[in-house]
C-alpha cells in the first residue's frame, strides 16, 4: 500500500523579484478570530524558486510546498495563475 504525500499550496502576489530565481509571495490569509469573533487578515510571506525568472511584481502566483532549495527557500512558483497588466510604450 503506498501513500501519495500531497503538496501544499498556496496562491499569493508576487512582492519582490530582485533575487536571482527566487521570488518572494505574500499569501493573505482570512479567518475568525476564535474568541473575539473579528475577521482577521494575516499575511505571510514566502520564498520561491522562480527557475525561468519569469515572474514580476504584483502577479498572482501559485505556489508549491518543495524539498529545502536553501536556507529559507522552500516552495516553488507552479504557475502563474494572473498576469500583471503594466503600461508598456
């Protein structure tokens, strides 16, 4: 019988693309304050290898839970779910 670990993944914007094929995500997370019962928003931010330094800031991004690339890189850019619209010209 074999398990299939499954990956987490996350879905943030793209904050910093300065490094070489790292970038670095913001993931926004909402939820209920167990006690207070308030709307919390918590952000988060994570880095991630960016193979084809594809990425620029403000995209949309989906993450994927990886082996350890370096001291604090752990996830990598699966995909571009929404391409930033910039003004060109």
């Amino acid at each position: 019988m074999e398990h299939k670990k499954r990956s987490k993944t996350f879905i943030g914007t793209v904050v910093s693309n300065k490094m070489d094929k790292t970038v670095v995500v913001a993931v926004e997370r909402i939820f209920m304050h167990p006690i207070y019962k308030k709307i919390v928003r918590e952000k988060k931010k994570y880095k991630a290898h960016d193979e084809k330094n594809e990425c620029k800031i403000g995209d949309k991004v989906m993450i994927i839970e990886t082996r350890p690339l370096s001291k604090e890189k752990r996830w990598a850019v699966k995909q571009i779910v929404e391409k930033v619209q910039t003004l060109e010209g």
